[in-house]
C-alpha cells in the first residue's frame, strides 16, 4: 500500500508533514521569546534547518495576478533551535524584540495554515481515488 501512495503522492505528504512539523517547532519557540520578553538576560531563540536543497523550489500557483507570490526551499536537514547572542536591545540583556516576535508568529501561522489546507486537499483527493471517484 506504502507504495502505492507514494506512486500517487510522490513524497509530498511526507514533505508536508515536515512542513507542519518545522512550523510547530518555531511557533513553540516564538512563544517562548514572547513568553520572556520582561526576563533580565533571556536571548532569542530561532529555528533554522542544517541542510536546504536551494535548487529546488516550491512555487504557488497564483489565480490571478495580484495574488501574493511566493516560493519556499524546501527542507531536507533536521531543525535546529540556535540562541541569538550577537544582539541585545536592552540594558538587562534581553534581546527580544516583542514587534519583531509578532511579526514572526503571523508569518509562521500564515505558513502552516497553507500547508495543513493543501495537505487537506491531498488526503482528500486521495480519499477520492479509494473511493473509484464517488
């Protein structure tokens, strides 16, 4: 069966999920810098990926021309969580900057919305091909 979906799906549920996964991980962690915005010496955190494969690229299909377009390399590393300490916006050492973490959650939140829709779509196209297309 394993296979077959992978016939069907080539390895895009398997890259989703990592997707979904990945963006799990960094709205844990921007949660945690917000969390610790007012700790004396609390530097950022962030999750960054040990490995990209920059030659290729996932783009979005846009409907119309004013839609947003945008392209995404795709992960092939395992993320890694990395503490930023060149910087520090306050005397008490805390580097957060509580705009810039906002910013960060509404872009990840865009993102792994994106992703569970389109993976949505695929379990449903492939519920449809079980089915024989009824």
């Amino acid at each position: 069966m394993k296979m077959f979906t992978e016939s069907l799906t080539g390895r895009t549920i398997e890259t989703m999920a990592r997707g979904l996964d990945s963006a799990s991980l960094r709205h844990r962690v921007i949660s945690n810098n917000i969390a610790n915005v007012n700790t004396p010496g609390f530097k950022r955190q962030s999750v960054i990926f040990e490995d990209f494969m920059p030659s290729s690229k996932i783009r979005a299909k846009t409907l119309h021309s004013k839609h947003i377009r945008f392209s995404t390399e795709v992960l092939v590393g395992r993320p890694k969580i990395i503490i930023e300490n060149d910087t520090t916006y306050r005397n008490d050492g805390n580097n957060v900057d509580i705009n810039q973490e906002m910013a960060d959650l509404e872009k990840n939140t865009i993102y792994y919305n994106a992703i569970a829709t389109k993976l949505a779509s695929k379990f449903r196209l492939l519920k449809l091909v079980a089915q024989g297309g009824k």
